[in-house]
C-alpha cells in the first residue's frame, strides 16, 4: 500500500504486516512509544529511523 509520511511527506510502500520495513528499526520501546503517540500514521523508513535514534541522531526531532 503507498502511504505519505506525515512527518516528510514523501510516499513510500507499507506493507502493514511483518514484512514490512519498519519492523527492521532497532530502538529502545520509550522512543517508539513517543513515535507512536506523536503520529497516527505509518512513517518512512528514513524518518522512523531519525526519529527513533537508529542513526547518528539519538534525540526524537520536534
């Protein structure tokens, strides 16, 4: 399913199971939680992986 990220605004595939490339993010459950509750959409892998602390920034962007 193509989704736009409502943090970027790009679009981007989900495929709202498993498989999908969100599931691959590695990041501690209070950051998620904080991802979670500041969107009520899916995000782009890029921007789940900033926001998450996945690279070099460990700090959720505002």
């Amino acid at each position: 399913m193509i989704k736009i990220c409502p943090n970027c605004n790009i679009e981007f595939e989900c495929t709202e199971d498993e498989n999908c490339a969100c599931m691959k993010v590695k990041t501690n459950p209070e950051k998620l939680e904080v991802v979670r509750n500041r969107y009520n959409a899916c995000l782009c892998l890029n921007c789940l992986q900033t926001l998450c602390g996945e690279e070099k920034n460990n700090d959720l962007q505002e």
